[in-house]
C-alpha cells in the first residue's frame, strides 16, 4: 500500500472524527511510514510484518478514536517499533527529525555563548545576547539541518 492509497483511506474513514482529534494522534507519518515499508516489503521480511501490521491500523484506525487505551498504545507501539526498525537497520529517519535537532543544538549553543560574549563584555544587556544568540543559533542549526537532509534525501535514508 502506498502513501497515496493511504491517504485516501484515511480520508474516507477519518471524515467524521474532529480534526483536532486528528492531529492529536500523530498519524501525519502513517502515510509515509506505510509507504517505505511497503518499497522494503520486498527485501526485508520485518518490513513486510511491520508493513502488514500498519494496514491492519489502517483498516481499524476508527478504533484509535475509542476509549480503548489498549488499541492506541498498540498503535503507537507499532509507530516506535517501525521507527526503530528504520533507524536500526535501514539508517532512515523521519524528514524534520535530523533538522529538529539541529535547530535545538543550533539554540542551545546560541543562547549560551551569546549570554557569555554580553557577560565577558560587561554588557548590561545580558537577555538582547540570549534573544541575538538564540536567533542565530537558529539559523545556523536549521540550514546545517537542511543540509543534513538533503544528503539524507539523496542516498534514500529519508522518509
């Protein structure tokens, strides 16, 4: 099954269920995660159970809305197991993860050597050196991130 007949499943099944019940669970990478399994089904027997298992969410996803906690935490499971298994032994991550982190390191780094810089000039304005580190820590981390990505993107460890 591949994204686009994903999509259109959930689509068709979700049309009742309020949106922000929707987004609260996380199911934007449902679409994505079905997809590369379904491309490794092929090569890879764990990708063809993990991708058997995600169509069975698929078709029963209206019981996630339930008040069933044990078909959600079977769900998100799933999810964690799939994303392992990728990371393990396919070296693929979620687009947006690798640039995630680099923002946050990229902030972090920021925020730190701008309060240094203000405190080692004994500046006053110690918080305009955090608000002016945290900007270009930022910057930085998000185009070292999309670099990042796009090479990730070229050799297919992106998903």
């Amino acid at each position: 099954m591949e994204a686009k007949e994903v999509i259109q499943i959930l689509n068709a099944k979700l049309e009742k269920v309020p949106k922000a019940e929707v987004r609260s669970m996380g199911l934007e990478v449902l679409p994505r995660l079905i997809d590369v399994l379904h491309h490794q089904k092929e090569t890879c027997p764990d990708c063809r159970k993990l991708h058997d298992d995600g169509v069975n969410h698929i078709e029963d996803i209206i019981a996630l809305f339930g008040q069933d906690l044990l078909i959600q935490k079977k769900f998100e499971n799933w999810v964690s197991q799939t994303q392992s298994h990728l990371k393990g032994q396919h070296r693929m991550v979620a687009k947006g993860r690798t640039a995630a982190a680099y923002v946050f390191a990229g902030i972090s780094v920021g925020v730190v050597i701008g309060v240094l810089v203000m405190y080692l000039a004994e500046n006053e304005n110690i918080l305009g050196g955090a608000i002016l580190g945290w900007v270009c820590g930022m910057l930085i981390g998000w185009s070292i991130g999309k670099i990042k990505e796009n090479k990730l993107q070229k050799k297919h460890h992106l998903y």
